[in-house]
C-alpha cells in the first residue's frame, strides 16, 4: 500500500506541477530542490505516473554512486508499499534488482552510458534524470551531453531532466537549451554554524596525507557534539583510512560507532539508512553520504573540511586521489544532512575566515581527472575529440591528447582516433580500458578466470592490510571472509562472464571459432598477476636500480616502503603507485615480481633500438642502445657512428661548456674582440661573434673542421681563429679593411706598435707616457677615440684618458710632479707636445 502521508510530507510537491509543464512543454528542465525534500524519491514516482495520476512512463534515474542507487531505489519502493525490484528497481555494476513491472529504475550514470552505447533510442524510457548534477562528475557529465546529442538527432520525445540540490542552475539551463528552471522550497529546520578549528596549527593536507592531528581533533569534536547535541552525529571525512582512525578514537563515547564509504557492505548500509534501534548512533562517512541519502536520526554534523578529487599526471601516467579543501557548496550540502528532519548543527573544523577562502563549487572532474575512459566513450559514440558533445567545460587538450595516447598503445582506436572493434569490446567490459586491455590479452595468456581474478583487485584497490604484493593480495583474497574479498568475487563473476560476451560478439563479428580464454592458464600467481598488472600499466614496468630503488620505463623513479619483499625483485610491474607533489619519486603502493620476457611482452610498443651518440662527461659518447622506454636493456660501444649524429653531439658539447673547447690563442681572442667591436660601432657587415650568435652559425664558420671531429681533443686542434675569418665580410670587400677599421697595433711618435685591446666597450690602448710626447689628439679606430692608459717608466697606469690634448694641458703636470722623482734616469719635460717622443731613459734621449 502507498505511504500517501509520507509522500504528503515531502516539500517538493509543491514544485511537480511547475516540473510537469516544463517537460510537457520543452521536455527539459532544471530541478533545483534543497536537500530532504524528496526530489530522488517523489519527482521519479510522480513522472513515472505511479503516484499523483497521469499517464504511465518509464523513468531512468542516474546517480552517481552505487549506495546512492540502491538506497533511492529502495526508499522508492517503500513508499509504494513494495520491495525493490518490482515496479521500481535498481541496476549498479554486477548487480540487478529489476523486472518485467520495474517502471522506474535507478542506475548509476556508468551503468547508463553502457546503455547508451549499445540503444542509443533507449528505447522504452520516456525521462531520465541524472541526479546530483552539481557534483560534476565525468560519467554524468557525459550521459548528458550523449542525452542531449540523442535528443537532437533521434530522440526529441525523449524528457530530460537535471536534478540537484546546490547547482550551477544557470549553466545546465543553457546546455539544456535554454531549459526552465524549476525551485523546490523545502521545509527549512534550521542548522546552527559552530566554528570548530583545531587549537593549533596543523598541516595542510598532502597528497593522501592528513595530519594525525587533525584527525585527533576532528574526534575530539564529535566527542563535544556527542555532549553539547541531541541526536544521531554524521562526520564527513575524506577516506575509509581516515574514517579508521577516527572511528578507533571514538571508543568508550557510548554510541555504536558506523564507517560509510564505497567500501562499506550492503549490510552497513543498509543499517545506516534503517536508523538507530534505540541508542545514540556516530556514522563516519565519505563524501557518499553529502546527497541521495537520508540517514535518520542526525542531528548533528560534523564536518572535517576535507575531500578527496582525482588528478592525474599524464606525463607519467600516475593517477591518484589527492585531499583537497572542501568547496563552499560542498560544505552546505553536508550542512544541510542536518536539518533533514529537524533542527540541528554543524560543527566545522575550521575557521570562519577561511571558510570565505574556499572554492564555490568543486572542481569539476573533467579538469582534473585521467579522461582515457571518457575519451573512448567520445570515440564509440562517434565523437573521438569529443568536440561535437554538449558539455559545461572542454577536456583539456592535454589530457585528451594523454589519452588517446593511451587507446592507441592497447589498440581500441585507430591512428586516425576512430574506435575499432577491439575498442568497442572493451567498452562494454564496463572497466577503464587499461584494464579492459589487460582482461582480454590477459585472458589469452593465463585464461578467462585467473585474468578475471586479477583485474578485479585492480579495479579496487585492495585494503591496506593485504600488503603491497598483488600477488600476496590475490591469495588473500581468495581466503578472505571480508567485504572487500565479497565485492571482489562478486566482480570476477562479472568480468568472467563480461570477457565471455566479449569472445563471443568477436566470433560473431568475425567468424573465428575458438573459446574467450582459452588460454593454458598456467605459471605462479607470482607469473600471472604480473603479466596482467605490466598489461594494464605498461609504462609502469620498472626495472630494479641496484640500490633497493626502481626505474618505470616512463622514466620515473619509483620507490617501495621498508621490508617489501618485492625489494629483491628485478623487475616490478607497478600497479599502484603515487608520486608526492615535489617528490623525486612514485611511491609504490601494489606490485607485482615479473621478468624481462614479461615486460617486453607486455611494453612491446615502447621497445626501440637506437644507435645513440651523445654528449655526456665532456665527450662524445657512442653506443648502441636496446631500450624499453626509459629502461635500458643492452648497451654496446658503437665503432663508426653516424657522423650526422657525431656532429649534433659536438654542436650539443659546445652549447653545453661553450667555445672554449676550441683552441684559442691570444691572436685569435683579439681577432674575435676586433669583430665585436666593429659589429657593435659599424653593425652590418660586420658579423655578431657573440657565443650565441656563433653558435647558430657553426655551418658558416665552424663545418670543415666540425665535419672532420669526433671527439673532445680533436675540437681542442681547431684553430678558432682561422675559422671565424670565414665570416669576414668578404663578398662585399669590407674584409680588406679589417686592419683599417679595427688594426691589431698602432704606431706611436716613438716608433712603436702597441697592441690595441678591444675587449672593454672602448678600445684600450696602454702605453707609455714617454712615448706619445708630441702627440696632440687622441688616436680613433673607426672613428672612436681610444682609452689611452698612460704607463709609468715601470708600465704601471699613470693616468687614463681619452683626451690626450686636455691631459698635457690640465693633467700631465700632477703626473710629472708625482713620477719625476721617482723615475729621475727618464725625460720629464716642461712641455710634452713640444718634446720628442721616446722608449728611453733621459741619456739615450737627449743623445738623440
């Protein structure tokens, strides 16, 4: 019987009417319903014509988690007065509770793009609504955009709405096309705002690290809330190792202590939703318990500020979940779990200033995440850049390029980014396509269940406590009386069958005859779980350093924790793994032993075989290398490399330590500073011979002799000098007056020819005093007066000037003052212009 005074009591009803002529009329709409008001539970029945009258449709609900699916479908049916599976039921991977009478059924959005794929009409369905919308994900993100493409081609009856609580309502309106936006008023218990920061400092999150501390003082809290609140207590944190840890400081508060997270069984869920039997209750949950999801009796939240978003290193292809601040709507939502039924509080472990600091909404997943599924999804339907889809934010062009990368290497798309056959199989294994991949070579080798077995602990992390060898994890598995060894052979059954379709729609498309898996099935568990893990993550395989460290063939380092005994390995193939922000190395969290046949089978597409000529230790080095990726395999000196590649390790030394590998004599750094300063008075012609210039120029000046080097000393015999002349201004005849323009020497009143030094900004030229008497202006080369450094008797600087004639007159007396008697044997005369020039004392001087 129908639970009409329930359904009475839901505060959306108001809104139906509103929500029925939107559809009616553009057959799109945004729900916009504050949490409790029954938008997941009422606004299906009512659309579906089970409740409230009207004609009879069939209903899809997408939600984004499984436990969200299972609980609405069930909260449904209880309101009809029924149990899942007849007129509403629900489907969630490896699980189906539906039937011929089912009307509304609720899926998750990975269980409805599987849909898509294969019934793009959906044929039967009259509405959909993708349900909390506002958490972006990537899967409900792209069952809209694929619902609103078959809309527009195929479908136009077809009723779509988005349904959240806290929205960008705006934006889904205009990708629904301008779609009406519906409000749901909802019966407002207030929530009283308790800023509970932590007393002291604690340190921000890191990676999936939380501070302890914060941790101690997050329990801390609900020990108060327990004290100060009536009530049930519901405390979001950011992981199940949190969740532990919170729940083992809880002991001795008095009230039965609940752990909610997608881990958890459906029997703790279950218990969750069916509300306290009498005692205080304190349910530590994941962000699975922010919406779809009345857990009775809460009054009180306490909320740890701290979420978990994936991210991606596509450089190396290490995804993980990262802790991140909550968003400020993230943090009503949760809020709001505490006025669902009446009024309550949230006790925030933070400060009200830096809660004004937070992002508004979460970041959504499709800036953030590994979009390798999303991008063969894109290719199956037709789109592989995914530019025709309807989508609040584009992929980022990186991370799709990552991407297809990926699809390429394991075969699902072709070189022109369209999904192939192999493709589309994988696609409806219903896993990422790495390990789709993985199932079905894997299969092929060891057989359909032993693959199974393996790719099911990679599609869920095992727990902590089964260590960090897959293949150790895999027996514990097996003998495991746990929730996660349940959900893990509930999935192998899943996948066993799924490889079996799999084989099967191959035979059928093709014509082979032959059985899925039919693989010997033979080697270790050690074997096999490394041959499938290096099939998933080829560019993980690692190679053991020598010093306990490891080697991807994606050329990052990877590290295992103390007393692994993976350690001794020689090979690993990495199936888990992080790497810390600034961190030098992945840390390996699952792995598996392999051997070098293994990692070649199963990174064959990464395997190359170079003749390798570099510059490395200040000489050219020439090998013979066999890599896999970054791993080198085999290495042999090369005895007649490609000169073209000598060359280009010459030029890459040179660029490296500079010219000053080449020989230079004193001669040939003048001739280099003469040309500087000409190119830099006089500019063309005259060539620019700074290092930079001349080493974009080797062609020019440097070949002959480059072409005959091999190694470091035969670049110490080239004669720089010789060859810089070649980039004279010779065609023009400008090369003649080198000497001219820019003379090595110039002759002084004595006689002598003193080297001019081009170094400075102003040529230099340093002389004695003695030897320019007579001598009234300032010698010019190329038009610029040379700084004069007048030189003692000894060749000590006397004096610096760049007017001679303002010297004799103004300077010199000071100077002959200072230095007559000093240096009495040398001519000092009253007037130097008048006096003859001279390199001698005063006797040689005046016999002259």
């Amino acid at each position: 019987m129908t639970r009409t005074d329930a359904l009475d009591r839901l505060p959306v009803r108001t809104a139906v009417p509103a929500l029925r002529r939107a559809l009616d009329e553009r057959g799109v709409a945004v729900l916009c319903a504050p949490p409790g008001t029954g938008k997941t539970t009422l606004v299906p029945l009512v659309l579906a014509g089970l409740v409230g009258g009207g004609a009879p449709r069939r209903v899809l609900v997408a939600e984004p988690r499984r436990i969200a699916a299972r609980a609405a479908a069930r909260r449904m049916a209880w309101l009809l007065g029924e149990g899942p599976g007849g007129r509403v039921g629900f489907t969630v991977r490896g699980e189906r509770v539906a039937g011929r009478e089912t009307v509304v059924e609720v899926v998750t959005t990975g269980v409805l793009l599987q849909r898509l794929q294969r019934d793009q009409e959906l044929a039967g369905v009259d509405t959909v609504i993708i349900d909390e919308c506002h958490e972006r994900h990537l899967d409900a993100d792209t069952v809209a955009a694929f619902l609103l493409d078959v809309r527009a081609a195929i479908r136009p009856d077809l009723r779509l709405v988005a349904a959240s609580a806290t929205t960008d309502a705006e934006g889904w309106a205009r990708l629904l096309g301008d779609a009406p936006v519906v409000t749901a008023q909802g019966v407002s218990h207030p929530v009283d705002v308790v800023w509970a920061p932590p007393p002291a400092p604690v340190r921000p999150p890191h990676g999936m690290r939380v501070d302890p501390a914060l941790l101690s003082h997050v329990a801390s809290v609900v020990r108060r809330a327990l004290t100060e609140r009536a009530g049930d207590v519901l405390c979001f944190l950011p992981g199940v190792g949190e969740i532990a840890r919170v729940a083992g400081q809880l002991a001795g508060t008095g009230a039965e202590v609940l752990q909610v997270h997608g881990r958890a069984s459906a029997a703790v869920q279950d218990a969750v939703l069916a509300g306290s039997s009498g005692g205080r209750r304190v349910v530590l949950a994941t962000s699975v318990a922010e919406s779809s999801l009345t857990v009775p009796g809460v009054r009180t939240v306490v909320d740890s500020g701290l979420a978990r978003e994936p991210r991606t290193d596509h450089a190396r292809g290490l995804g993980a979940l990262t802790t991140v601040r909550a968003s400020r709507a993230t943090g009503r939502q949760r809020a709001g779990r505490a006025g669902r039924e009446a009024p309550g509080a949230v006790y925030r472990c933070w400060t009200e200033a830096e809660d004004g600091r937070l992002a508004r909404f979460p970041a959504p997943e499709i800036e953030v995440a590994d979009l390798t599924a999303f991008a063969l999804q894109a290719a199956c339907w037709g789109d592989p850049d995914a530019t025709g889809l309807a989508l609040l934010d584009a992929p980022p062009a990186g991370a799709m390029g990552a991407a297809r990368e990926v699809l390429s290497a394991v075969g699902a798309v072709d070189a022109a980014g369209r999904v192939t056959e192999r493709g589309v199989r994988m696609s409806r294994i219903g896993l990422h396509p790495r390990l789709a991949r993985a199932l079905l070579d894997g299969t092929a080798e060891v057989g359909a269940r032993r693959a199974a077995e393996v790719v099911a602990l990679l599609s869920e992390e095992p727990p902590r406590e089964y260590g960090d060898d897959l293949a150790g994890a895999w027996r514990g598995a097996r003998r495991g009386g746990d929730g996660y060894a349940a959900r893990w052979r509930q999935e192998v059954r899943r996948l066993a069958s799924a490889v079996q379709v799999a084989g099967r729609d191959q035979r059928s498309h093709t014509g082979e005859d032959g059985t899925a898996g039919s693989g010997g099935g033979g080697g270790t568990d050690d074997a096999v779980a490394g041959l499938v893990a290096a099939l998933a993550f080829p560019e993980r395989v690692a190679r053991a350093r020598g010093d306990g460290t490891f080697l991807m063939v994606s050329g990052t380092g990877a590290e295992l924790r103390d007393g692994s005994r993976l350690l001794a390995a020689p090979w690993l193939a990495v199936a888990v793994a992080d790497r810390p922000a600034h961190a030098a190395s992945a840390r390996v969290r699952l792995a598996a032993v392999i051997d070098e046949d293994t990692a070649r089978l199963a990174a064959g597409h990464l395997l190359a075989a170079d003749e390798e000529v570099r510059w490395a230790d200040g000489d050219v080095v020439s090998r013979a290398v066999e890599r896999l990726g970054a791993v080198e395999l085999s290495v042999r000196a090369l005895r007649r490399p490609e000169p073209a590649l000598v060359r280009g390790a010459l030029l890459d030394g040179l660029r490296r330590e500079g010219l000053g590998l080449l020989r230079w004599t004193r001669d040939t750094r003048q001739l280099r500073a003469r040309l500087a300063f000409l190119h830099r008075v006089r500019g063309a012609p005259w060539p620019e011979v700074s290092d930079d210039a001349l080493l974009t120029r080797t062609e020019e000046w440097l070949e002959p002799e480059l072409s005959r080097a091999r190694n470091r000393g035969d670049l110490a015999r080239v004669d720089a000098g010789q060859a810089l002349r070649r980039l004279l201004p010779w065609a023009t005849g400008e090369a003649a007056r080198l000497d001219e323009l820019a003379p090595e020497r110039i002759e002084v009143p004595s006689g002598s020819r003193i080297r001019v030094e081009y170094g400075d900004e102003q040529p230099v030229l340093a002389v004695k005093l003695q030897e320019l008497f007579g001598l009234q202006e300032t010698p010019r080369v190329a038009g610029v007066p040379v700084l004069v450094h007048l030189l003692s008797p000894a060749g000590r600087p006397a004096a610096v000037t760049a007017d001679l004639a303002s010297f004799w007159r103004e300077g010199y007396r000071a100077v002959r003052a200072e230095l007559r008697g000093r240096y009495p044997k040398h001519p000092w005369p009253e007037d130097p212009t008048a006096a003859p020039a001279t390199r001698f004392t005063s006797a040689r001087f005046e016999r002259r």
